[in-house]
C-alpha cells in the first residue's frame, strides 16, 4: 500500500494542485446538470404533445431544448470549460459538431434532391421495391431489376 | 529562469504554449474526448440515414403508432438519474471514498440495466407484432440507431462492472483512475447522443 501511494504522489497527477475537493463544492455541478436536464427533458415532452404550441414551432422548440439540454449536459457533466485546459477540448468539440452538421444536413439536402429527381418513386407513391435506389435512367423497355 | 521554479510561479507567468507537457490528467482526458467524438460522428451517420429513411414506411407501422411516450421517458429518466449518479462516482472517486465509488457505480449500474431492460422490451414488442427491422427500411434505421446506442450502454455497463473490479484488485492508481475518468467521460457522452435519439426519433415521430 505505501509503494502504491508513493507513485501515486511521485506521478502528481491525482488532483489538479489548488483544487481541494469536498462533498459540498463538488456536488455543485452535478446538482445544478440534474436539475437542468430535468427541466429541459419535461420541457421536451410537454412540448411534443402540446396544442399550446403551433405547430409547425414544435420541430423548433424540441431542437432548441435538446441543444439547451446537450449543452448543460457539456458543461456539468463533462466539464467542458472555456478555461486554458479546455481551449483543445473546444477546439476538437467545434470540428465534431461541424462534420456531424455536414454528415446530417448534406444526406438529408442530397437524398432529398435525388429523392425529387426520381419520377416513379416519389415519396408519397406506391411501392416499388425493384428500382429502390436506382434512378430510372435506363432507355425504355431495359429490364429494371434482376 | 531556473528549471526548479515553483510550479504555481511558472503557470502565471509562462505562456501555455511554453508550460511543457500537460498534467497526465489533462492529457488522458483529451485522447478520450477525441475518441467520443469520433463516435459520436459514427452515430451522426445512423442519425442521417434515419433522417433520410423516417418516412419510408412502405406501407408498414409509422413512428407514431409504435412509439410509447411514457416508456421513452422513463427510459430517458433511467439514462439521466445513472449519469448522475456516474458524477456521484467521480466525485467519490476523487475524495478516494471506495465504499461511496461503490454505492455510486451500482447506482450508475443499476438505473443503465434498467434502461436496457426497456429498451429491450420495447424491441422485442415491435418484433413481436412484424415492425422488426426487416419490415421497411424506417425501421431498419430506427434498429440501426436506438440499437447502436443500446450496445454502447451495454458495452459500458460490461466496462463499469471490469472497473470496480480493478478499484478492488489494483487500487486507486493512476492508471486505474484514468480509465474511471474516461468511463466517466463516455456514459455522459451517451446521454447526449440519447438526447438526439429521443428528440428527432421518439418526439419527432408524426
């Protein structure tokens, strides 16, 4: 047990130095995302079955809680800060919503493109489960499926 | 400047880019954080292809006549209480309290099981009335998604119980507090990925 706390001590790493943590000050945070999250979540709910709200507005209003929601779950539970240590984790955090933004958005912009361009098989049309996916571009009288 | 300097001199006045390496704990932190992101970039793809795939029912079940509200905000109660209770762990983890890390990883075990037990309920109801995956390509994607997640919760369950087990065998090293850490840091990010889930697929579905 003494050799373990010695390299414990020797790697110095086992708290940040001026950070001296007690039950009170450390359940702060924790407290304040629970409360937070709550909240947001029963907002959430409340919101998708509301006739309070216009309709159209509920995609909105369920779009900004959830970021709300995502952002205290950053900031209390995975202690994202904007302090010296945090400026990488901000950094990284900033790429990764940006490509998860590009993955989301362009698939849904590109399918819904090609979606439009496909005559036969439209959304709201009959089923067509040999051509799905395969835009009718062959000349007619082709034979469209296996 | 001598090398010997008091470290608390140096972090005022030495810019960061001049400080040298990070504290171990920092550094760990960041390798993880790099990794859920990359994770969270694998479920943004299942989160497109269900965004793309959502309305192809082909004639099939909708969202809104599978989804059951109550059961999604129970689960979703389960997944926020467990993260709490994570934190609890890390706090008890930092005050080195091995009796209260205990309570607050079985806690964190128990309210993540209980998640799963829904979740695997509501799956096999689904499957049981022909909504399995194989039924149009909107399921495909909702199994794709909800499913992925509820492997990473089962995978971190398997990871917490392997955790306390090293708490007990190797004790409160470094190497063992880092992985608690980590474990840490990837249930919350499972909370935020559930957030998206529970927002576009349950309370999006019309």
């Amino acid at each position: 047990m003494d050799e373990r706390e010695l390299r414990q001590a020797q790697s110095g790493d086992s708290e940040t130095p001026g950070e001296s943590p007690d039950w009170k000050s450390g359940l702060v945070k924790p407290l304040m995302g629970l409360a937070g999250s709550i909240v947001l979540t029963l907002a959430s709910f409340w919101a998708a079955g509301t006739p309070l709200v216009w309709g159209p507005g509920v995609p909105v209003l369920l779009a900004a809680l959830a970021i709300g929601q995502m952002g205290v779950h950053l900031v209390f539970f995975l202690h994202v800060s904007s302090g010296p240590e945090g400026t990488n984790t901000i950094l990284a955090l900033a790429f990764g919503v940006f490509v998860v933004a590009l993955v989301v958005f362009g698939s849904m912009v590109i399918m819904a493109n090609l979606d439009a361009g496909m005559a036969s098989c439209g959304m709201h049309a009959s089923p067509c489960p040999q051509s799905f996916g395969h835009p009718p571009l062959s000349a007619p009288g082709a034979p469209t499926g296996p | 400047m001598s090398a010997s300097a008091p470290t608390v001199v140096t972090e005022i006045e030495i810019p960061i880019s001049e400080r040298g390496p990070s504290p171990r704990k920092v550094i760990i932190g960041y390798g993880f954080w790099l990794f859920l992101l990359s994770d969270i970039i694998v479920f943004s793809a299942l989160f497109a292809a269900y965004a793309v795939l959502s309305g192809r029912t082909d004639g099939g079940p909708t969202g809104a006549q599978l989804f059951h509200r109550q059961t999604v905000l129970v689960e979703t109660g389960c997944l926020l209480f467990s993260s709490f209770a994570c934190a609890m762990m890390s706090l008890a983890i930092e005050l080195r309290r091995r009796a209260w890390m205990v309570a607050g990883a079985l806690a964190t075990f128990v309210l993540g099981a209980a998640f799963l037990v829904l979740e695997l309920g509501e799956f096999g109801a689904m499957i049981a009335r022909g909504a399995g995956p194989n039924r149009s390509a909107f399921l495909s994607a909702f199994f794709a998604l909800v499913g992925m997640h509820g492997l990473h919760v089962s995978i971190g369950l398997a990871w917490l119980v392997s955790m306390v087990a090293q708490v007990f065998t190797l004790g409160w090293r470094p190497m063992v507090i880092g992985r608690l850490a980590c474990f840490s840091l990837f249930w919350h990010a499972l909370d935020i990925v559930w957030i998206g889930v529970f927002t576009i697929v349950y309370l999006g579905a019309r």
